[in-house]
C-alpha cells in the first residue's frame, strides 16, 4: 500500500510538470498500467482520481502526430474506465472524449495513407453523436469494419500523395455520408502541411530533460524566424531565441552562429553577395519546449539564406515548402554532417506520424533512415514519405521540391529598395504638376484670381457666359448661361436684397432661340455663385385662346415695398413675345413668388414708378401702358400687400381669363385716345411716367400718333389719381393743326385736345366710371 502510494505521489509530480496534455495523458495510462494486476480495493481511489484527469484531458487535447495504435490505447482505456467507474463518470464526459479520440484516431489514419481504417473511424464517431445514453454504451467500441462504396485501392494507386488521395476521397464520399463537417476539419489541420513559407519550416527536435539530459520521443515543431539589419559594432551576425533555458544558451548561440556563417559562405560563393550582418530571432511554435542538440543547425542555415536576403532587399529570396521537415548539423562550409542514429530514428518515426511528405537530413545517415523507415512501412504500407538526403545547403536549394527561388519584379524591387527615394521623387513631380495644373486652372477661371479687387461693377455678355469686371476691367468670374442671350436684352442691376450689407447681383436676359423667346432673371453673389433664378409668365387661356409660355422681361426693379422690412423685394414685369398679356410679378428676397397680376395688354419699360402716395409705410407700384380689349392707353396702380388677379375687361371673350379672379389692383385708369390717334388707326399707350414729388404730381405721357417725330399728350394727376390737367405737346398741335386744314380732322380735333382730361375712366371694382376712384372691394 505504501509503494502503491508513492507511486501514485510521483506520478502526480510528474504531472505536474509535465511539458504538454499528451505527456500527462501517457503519465497517467502507465500508472493504470502498472497497478491494473492489483486487488480492485487498493487501486480504486487512485484510479477514480485519475480516471476524472484522465477524461477532462483527452475530451479536449489535440494529439496530432501520435501513432494510431497509441490513439486506440487511449480508446480502450477510456471504456476500460467507464465500465469500472459507471456510476461516477458522465456518459456526455465520455462521448466528448470518445468523439475527439476517434477523430484524430481518423487524422492519423488518412496522414498514414489507411483510407478504410480513417473512414471507420469517422462513421463510428458519427453512430456515436446518434448513440442514447448510457444504455447503448455498455457493449464497448465498435470493431466492426463497415461496408463503403467505392474503389479505395484505385483510388490509392493514383495519387501521389497522401494530402491528394484524401482530398479526392473527401470530394467522392465527404458529402454522401453526412460527413462534410469533419472532412473540412481534417483539412484545416492538414493545410498547415501545405503551401511555402520564407519565415517558417518544420523540424524534428528531441527533447532534453532532467539532470541526465534523457531523450523523449522526437516532436515535430514550427521553426520561425525574423531578421533585420543590424548596426554592430562586432560587425558580426546576432542571434536570439525567444524561449531557451539559461544552461544551454551558450551552445546553441554558437551553433546558430555558426549556421549564419554557413549561409553568408554559400550566397557568397554561389551568388557573389557579400551581405551585411544582421540580427535574427528564432522562436518554436511550442514555447515549454527544451532542446540540447546540433541538428538544428540545417534548419537554422537554411531559414537564415532566406531572411537575409529579404533583410538585405534583394532581388530574390528562397521559400520552402511546408510539406518538408529539415534536420542536420552544418559546418562553417555549409556541409551537412552526420547526426546520432538514435535521435535520426526518433526524428524519422515523428514526420512518419504526420502529414509531411518530405524529410530532409544529411546523405551520411540516408541508409539507416531507410531502414527505421522501412520498419514503419510494414506497419503502415500505405504511407508516402520521401527521404530527401544532402551533403550541402545548395542541394537543398536546388531541390525544386522542397525550395522555391522567388524573383521580385523590378519594379517592387525599386520601391522596396529606393522607396523613399522613389517616394520623394514622386512626390516632387506630382507637386510640380499640381503646381502647373494650378497656375492653369487658376489663369482659366478668373474667380480664382486673388489679387484682384473683388467686387464687380459691370456683367458683359459674351456668347453663352456671363463677365464679371472690376473697376479695373479685369475679370472676376464667368457664368455659364443656357444658351446665349440677346445682346439688347440684358439688364443688371447691383442691390442688397436681404439686407446683410453685401450686394446681390441681378441680371436678366431674353434667350436667342429658332422658336419663340424666353427669359431668365438671374440672382448672383458677388462671388459669382448662383442664389436664386426666375423665370416669367406661364401657360394661359382665355375663353378663345390660349399663351404658349415664352415671354420676354421688359423690365425689373428692386425696393423696399415696406419701410419696416430690411429686405427688398424683386418686381418683375414679363410680356409674352406675341405682345400681350403681360404678367406682374413680386418675388421676396430669396426668389419665392409673393403675388401676379395679368394684364391684358402691354406694359411700357419706362412706364414704371414705385412710390408711396398714400403715406402709409408702403410703396405703390405705378405702370402703364395700352389695353388691348378696350384699344386705349391705361394706367394702374398695385398694392405690393396684395397682387392678385387680372385687369378689368369689357366683357369681350377674347380677353377674358380663365381661372383668374377679378384683380386686386389700387386704382386702374383709361386714357382717352385722340381724334387723330383714332383717324390713323392707332392705338395709344402711355411711355413715361414721371414723379414730382415737391408738387406731389404724377406725369403721365402718351403716344397718340407718330411721322416724323412723336406726338404726345400729357396727363397730370395728383396721388388720389384725381386728373388735374391735360395738354398735348407742340409737335401734336402742329400735327393735328395741318391735318385740320387739310380736312383731314375735322375741326373739334384741335379743341379736345385740352378737355381730355374730361374723358378719363376709372374702374371702381365694379364698373367704369367718369370720375376718381378707387377700388371699392379692396379692404386696405
């Protein structure tokens, strides 16, 4: 009892510190071994103890690389203590362990070539997900064979190595038995097999331990490395390990010293390149792990050939391939020496058990590998791994199947090399040319010309764009137009509308066009930047026609229709291109339609005043111009608080609007036409409006007839639009004097000419009459 004790004391301690869970877990089967003959009633505590150990480790640990037979050790263990310990173990506890046995029982399978073996173990793996516990478990393992489709001998012989054969059976047979989820995993673990790598190869290394230094089974590890230029003072190469006990530092920094002279010698000798030291850090993918040996002196070398070069920028660099591993001890000269026959063994057995194809080691010990090879063989036929031997590195990087020479382009080469160089380079002509492209683009738009005084006092048009000059004449910016404008169509006017202190711009234009004209009202920044555009007039109908939308600006204003307001306000007079209508509008300081009046008639460009004549804190809009329904010269006045509707009419079809209200306008006058107006056959219009604002009088001049010179009349009318004379001009009276002598008027046509006044009529909202007055259906 007291030996059983300590035995299992020690096995503990050994547990302990243990390297890795495959270590632990073979600790713990040799103690189940070699107390298994004892009575059941000393062994039981020990064994329930680790019997739990024993399942948390192996539901979980990754044995890749072990042998099958091992894997069905544990796998018979496992039963071995579910049976004895029934009622402590979890049944789930013992399906997790049995599924991750089986599956990398499977993995070895498939790495050693045994197709049928890998794929039993697969299909047991799956019954067993479907088994119910824990009634079902009672019989142990299945060791039956199970029947598949297939030729599985064929299907060896064509492949070329294990990796190929597997994928092929992994497209025949992985998705027709439900067995799509391990098969990608098997090939996950087997891609790290695969490809090629500059900074990474596969070795096998025995492990040291112990006082004695007592070799363990060889594993298979991933040799990594990184290397930079160094600036040492020794002028020699340095190296670093990230993992390595203190008491054999010393011996490996030499062996790897002399490994890095060994790959300077060879580019030296067989490329001519003298390359400057550098520092190179090693590490292994497994960092508990100890080693004491000279063998990893080749991989070292030949990691080292190619890190330099990449470190150094050099043209090439050599890749390896990961379905080798590498194993050997390197002179100063680069030749491959012979290793220890017991280690050489060890190494052979762990790259057996894996999914390498490749072993490299030195040619001096290719016999006895043979023979531990052959040995393997006769366990496991199926299994494809070649013996590659070398008396020197360079045979190693002239083997084509385990080393690649890789060419960078000339071009990524200069960018690596000269990069900043290059980089400076290019950015200086690419600052130049942004330079140039700058000055161009700068000289072609003017608003970009800083230096200039920057506000514009004149816009000239020129074909389809817009000038701005300065008070220098230089030019500030061009506006792109729709198309060009009539050059005697352009209006501009220079005015702060929202009262920020900066004047807008407004330019106006009638279009050039094949067909009937149109316009735009323009609103600019004196940066030339577009705030707002209108333009005039829409379709409209009358009982008997109907107005195509093209109309002309005769004219635009800019005011503050309302002293208590610091904006102003846009009032646009649009008359359509066959002569009448004409349309009115307000538009706000942003360009937004305030208010529209039509008038069936045509407006005067000059006829236009804007004027507070009833003193109220609002300016009137005074135009005039002719009516066409009634024939006679007219003149009405608009309140900006109200712009609505159409002018009043005779009743006549042909000038009545539809769908427009009655119109909204203040007062609307008809000026009588002459005798003589009426013997030629005119029809008379008003052309100025002029205001006298001492005598507060408003001079409203008319067109009656025209020969060689025009013939007025003047009307004068107080701001109630209360007639306070009528006179006709000299040329008139001349005119209309030599046409009553020649009997062409008769004799009254001289003396109306001052009693006109008599006959002005006046809409008063709902009909015509011979007196002032305003309308009577406005309520303001």
């Amino acid at each position: 009892m007291i030996n059983l004790e300590n035995l299992y004391n020690q096995t503990l301690s050994s547990l302990s510190i243990a390297a890795d869970e495959q270590e632990r877990v073979r600790l713990i089967i040799e103690f189940l071994r070699s107390t298994r003959d004892l009575p059941e009633d000393l062994t039981h505590s020990f064994h329930l103890q680790l019997a739990g150990l024993f399942f948390f480790l192996t539901s979980s640990f990754q044995p890749d690389g072990l042998p099958p037979e091992e894997l069905k050790d544990y796998l018979e263990t496992c039963w071995l203590l579910y049976r004895r310990f029934k009622d402590k173990i979890q049944p789930n506890q013992l399906k997790e362990t049995l599924s991750n046995l089986l599956f990398y029982l499977a993995l070895s399978h498939f790495y050693l070539g045994e197709l049928e073996d890998g794929l039993g173990a697969l299909l047991q793996k799956q019954k067993l997900a479907g088994e119910a516990f824990p009634d079902r478990l009672d019989n142990g393992p299945d060791r039956t064979r199970p029947e598949f489709p297939g030729d599985f001998q064929e299907l060896k012989n064509q492949g070329s190595s294990n990796w190929l054969i597997f994928q092929e059976l992994a497209k025949k047979i992985g998705r027709e038995n439900g067995l799509a989820l391990d098969f990608d995993l098997i090939q996950e673990k087997w891609k790290r097999f695969s490809g090629w790598s500059s900074d990474s190869l596969f070795c096998p290394l025995v492990e040291r331990r112990g006082l004695l230094q007592a070799g363990q089974p060889a594993r298979l590890l991933l040799l990594e490395s990184r290397c930079r230029r160094t600036g040492a003072a020794e002028g020699h190469n340095l190296v670093r390990f990230s993992t390595l006990p203190v008491h054999h530092q010393e011996k490996t920094y030499l062996m790897a010293t002399d490994a890095l002279e060994a790959a300077d010698y060879l580019l030296k000798t067989e490329y001519g390149l003298s390359l400057p030291p550098c520092t190179l850090l090693f590490s292994f993918s497994e960092k508990n792990f100890i080693y004491s040996g000279e063998s990893l002196s080749l991989p070292l070398a030949t990691l080292s050939l190619s890190q330099k070069l990449i470190a150094s920028q050099r043209r090439f660099y050599f890749a390896y391939s990961r379905e080798a591993a590498f194993t050997g001890k390197v002179d100063l000269n680069g030749e491959v020496q012979r290793i220890s026959p017991e280690a050489l063994e060890e190494k052979v057995r762990a790259v057996f058990y894996s999914g390498l194809r490749y072993l490299v080691i030195p040619a001096q010990n290719l016999k006895e590998a043979r023979s531990f090879l052959f040995n393997l063989l006769a366990k496991h036929p199926w299994r494809r791994l070649e013996l590659i031997g070398v008396d020197n590195i360079r045979e190693i990087i002239a083997d084509s199947r385990i080393c690649q020479k890789i060419k960078i382009p000339l071009i990524a080469h200069l960018a690596r090399t000269r990069g900043p160089l290059i980089r400076r380079s290019v950015l200086a002509v690419l600052g130049l040319a942004v330079m140039i492209t700058a000055l161009v683009i700068i000289n072609k738009n003017p608003s970009f010309h800083f230096w200039k005084i920057r506000h514009p006092v004149i816009i000239e048009l020129h074909d389809s764009r817009l000038f701005a000059r300065n008070p220098e004449e230089q030019l500030l910016w061009t506006f792109p137009l729709k198309r060009p404008f009539r050059p005697d169509s352009l209006q501009q006017k220079f005015v702060d509308l929202d009262g920020d202190g900066e004047d807008e711009i407004l330019v106006s234009g009638d279009y050039l066009s094949e067909e009937k004209l149109s316009a735009e009202l323009f609103c600019l920044k004196k940066s030339g930047k577009l705030l707002w555009s209108y333009q005039p007039g829409r379709k409209i109908k009358t009982l008997t026609d109907e107005f195509s939308n093209h109309y002309t600006i005769k004219k635009f204003e800019a005011a503050n229709f309302s002293r208590t307001s610091p904006e102003k306000s846009v009032l646009v007079i649009g008359n359509h291109v066959t002569w009448y209508p004409t349309q009115i509008a307000l538009l706000d300081a942003r360009g937004q339609l305030l208010g529209e009046y039509w008038h069936t008639g045509h407006l005067g460009q000059a006829a236009l005043l804007i004027e507070d004549l009833d003193e109220d804190g609002w300016q009137e809009i005074i135009t005039g111009g002719t009516n066409n329904d009634f024939q006679q010269a007219c003149l009405l006045v608009l309140d900006p608080r109200n712009i609505s509707g159409s002018s009043p009419g005779s009743g006549n079809p042909d000038f009545r609007f539809r769908d427009l209200p009655e119109g909204t306008q203040e007062y609307y006058l008809l000026l009588p036409r002459t005798t003589i107006n009426q013997a030629m056959n005119l029809r008379n219009y008003i052309v100025t409006i002029q205001l006298f604002r001492e005598e507060k009088i408003l001079e409203i001049t008319t067109h009656e007839f025209s020969k060689e010179v025009s013939c007025r009349m003047m009307y004068n009318f107080d701001y109630q639009m209360n007639p306070l004379l009528s006179r006709p001009t000299d040329i008139l009276t001349e005119a209309v004097k030599e046409l009553v002598m020649s009997r062409v008027l008769p004799p009254h046509a001289e003396t109306e000419l001052r009693s006109l006044k008599e006959r002005i009529r006046y809409w008063d909202g709902q009909a015509w009459v011979n007196y002032p007055s305003r309308n009577k259906k406005l309520d303001f």
